[in-house]
C-alpha cells in the first residue's frame, strides 16, 4: 500500500486517490504521509534560520542563482 499526501486537498490519500500530479510520496504508511508535510515545514524553517544567520554574517541576504 502507498500513501501520499496530497497538496491539493491538503489529506493522506492512498495510491488510487485523486490523481493530482501535486502529491508528495509515496511513503510507506499513512502516518508517514502524514509527517511529509511537517517535515518540509522544518526543513524550510531550517533554511530560514541559516538564511538569517549567513545575514549576520555577511550583512547582506545570500543570492540564490
Ligand atoms: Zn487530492
């Protein structure tokens, strides 16, 4: 069985769900779908506090390309 969760309607659906190309997984278990989302939460909390760091730094924001 594979779980993902949808970004679309924001739930776990399983393989057969709505069929949105914007779906992240698939994950193993229904609460591993689950945690996804949590986790890119932190992950870009992360960014953000290193972001603010490397501002300290470097006094200035640094430039993605
Ligand atoms: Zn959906």
């Amino acid at each position: 069985m594979a779980w993902y969760w949808c970004l679309e309607h924001h739930c776990v659906e399983e393989s057969l769900g709505c069929g949105s190309s914007s779906r992240i997984g698939p994950y193993d278990s229904e609460a591993q779908a689950q945690n996804a989302l949590s986790r890119i939460h932190e992950r870009e909390k992360e960014q953000t506090a290193r972001d603010e760091s490397d501002e300290k730094k470097y006094g200035k924001k640094r430039t993605w390309w």
